[in-house]
C-alpha cells in the first residue's frame, strides 16, 4: 500500500487536490477553476494542482470527477452538467506522473471519505447526498461501495420529480437535482430578488437578478432574511422528500448531505428532516435514520479518492 496518495476532487467550480497520508491525514493542498466548459483546460487545471502537492513518498491519485465514470479505464463518459464527454482522465495523469491512477465517481468518492472518516464512520449502511450544483449519490452497503453492473450507481440526482419541470443537464426534465440543489436555489433567489427589491438577499445581490448566488442565499439567511429562510426551506423540503425514496429503497442506517449546499446548515436539514419523517414509509416503525452534515466538508471527495487509490494499490 502506498504511504502517501494525492486525491483529486473535480468539480464545477473548482479542482481540489489533498496529498494525504494513508490515515487520511491532509499534508499539502491545492485549488483551481475548473472550467467545466472546456475539457482541455478542466485537464490542464487537474494537472496544476497534482503538480502543486506532490511529494516523494506518493504512490497513487485518486480522482473523482462528476458524471458517469468507467471505472476500468479512468474514463469521464459523459457528465450532465458539464462539457465532459469521452475524457480519459485517468490514462493522461498516469502517463503524466508516472503513478497509477483510479477514478470514481465525485459523489461515490465523498460517500466513502464520510464513511471511512466521517459522519458515517462505524455504520456498515450509508447514503452520501452531495448537493451542489446538482445531486449526486454515494451508496456504501455492508462495508462496501454500491457501483452496480456497470459502475454507473449513485445517481440519484436523475430520478424524474417533476415531468414538466425545469430542464436539466441530462437532457430530461424536473430531476430532483433540479428542485433540490444549488441550481434551484439561485433560480428561486433571483426570482426574489426580481420581486423584492427591498429584502436583505436582494441588497446582498445589489437588486441584480444575475448575482444570485447560494453563497448570497445563505449569507441573507443567517442574517434573518425571511426570503432567504423561505428558499432554503423550501429546497429542504424538496431535498427531504426524495431522501425518504431512497431510505425506502437503501434501508441505511445513515443519511450524510454534503457538498456546497450544505454549508446552508440547519436552515436547509432542518425542514429536510420534518420533510422526510412525514414522507418516508412505515415512520411508525421503521428505525430512526439521522440525516446529518458531512463531518469532511468540501474534503470529503478528495480524501476518500485518495483513499481509494491508496486500498487500490
């Protein structure tokens, strides 16, 4: 096994890579835009920050990375919200760096860290929730990861909610991802501000529609803003109802939410949870399931792809 390992978390925004001891302990840290509309400089950014954290004693990278991944051939098939399409992301860092490379899932990764390391350490059944831009999943059952026949499991940010609903990068329309992530936040905080022209959010954007952020949604909040409480709540609710589908379905023992999104804290797992006790079957009887924050925050990704990579080796 590998002492050292170098995990790479690719997201929308940016690109995060920990070099971490093979206890998941962070040693050096690196960040770059990601520009998830140009695989060439997403690739080039990846390379960066490698580059910046690697020491001597490295012996694997771990990657995760958004959309369906094969597994096999460090391959990025296809990912919905991004321009990545057919991106052998594992063969060119390997090349590049001499290591061997493994690449998972963004969401699978993080489910791992959390239940290696994390909120979901000692439980045997879990269910990472990354809200972000979208939603991804991390299923660990009996110990071990859940990737299905084909390695493509985890996505429940796909399952139709809304058949008339808002477009989403997949190509259908209203998947959960889109009534319960980032992106409806920032949809319904520019409505608001649109609309409210006097509200805390609306000052925080400067009254521009376009600046709506969740960064500004939470801010407002935390700051007592009854616009930003109703959106966060909102989205909560939403995020609630489609975790007891799949507590329905799972049974685990365990419901970690991470990601972006999750910095919004009790305002948005608050009505999750209310959401979720009166959605999820047999409540009477079935055992409490905690849904609680990811204890790794934005590290989850990185540290449970390093991980990985250090088990693979």
């Amino acid at each position: 096994m590998s002492a050292e390992a170098i995990g790479l978390d690719v997201g929308g925004t940016k690109t995060a890579a920990l070099r971490i001891t093979s206890e998941g302990e962070p040693l050096a840290r690196s960040i770059q835009p990601t520009h998830a509309d140009d695989p060439e400089a997403s690739m080039a950014a990846a390379e960066r920050v490698v580059t910046d954290v690697m020491g001597p004693a490295v012996g694997a990278i771990g990657v995760g990375a958004a959309g369906l991944i094969d597994t096999r051939t460090g391959t990025i098939l296809t990912s919905p919200n991004f321009a990545w399409r057919q991106v052998s992301i594992g063969p060119r860092l390997a090349e590049r760096f001499g290591l061997s490379v493994s690449v998972d899932n963004d969401a699978t990764v993080a489910g791992w860290g959390e239940a290696r390391l994390g909120a979901s350490r000692g439980y045997d059944h879990s269910l990472f929730v990354g809200v972000g831009t979208g939603i991804g999943g991390g299923i660990v059952i009996e110990g071990r990861i859940v990737r299905g026949a084909h390695g493509f499991a985890g996505e429940i940010g796909h399952v139709i909610v809304e058949p008339d609903g808002p477009p989403c990068g997949c190509g259908n329309r209203g998947c959960w991802e889109q009534v319960a992530s980032g992106q409806a936040i920032e949809r319904a905080a520019a409505r608001a501000i649109a609309d409210d022209p006097g509200s805390t959010l609306s000052q925080l954007a400067d009254r521009d529609p376009r600046r709506a952020t969740g960064q500004l949604v939470v801010e407002a909040a935390r700051d007592g803003d009854d616009v930003a409480v109703g959106i966060l709540a909102e989205v909560g609710r939403r995020l609630g109802q489609g975790i007891a589908g799949f507590v329905n379905v799972l049974d685990p023992e365990i419901v970690v939410v991470g990601g972006g999104v999750a910095a919004a804290g009790e305002a948005l797992l608050g009505p999750a949870r209310a959401a979720y006790a009166d959605a999820v079957e047999g409540s009477d009887v079935r055992p409490e399931v905690p849904i609680v924050a990811a204890a790794l925050g934005s590290d989850a990704g990185a540290i449970g792809a390093g991980l990985l990579a250090i088990e693979a080796g």
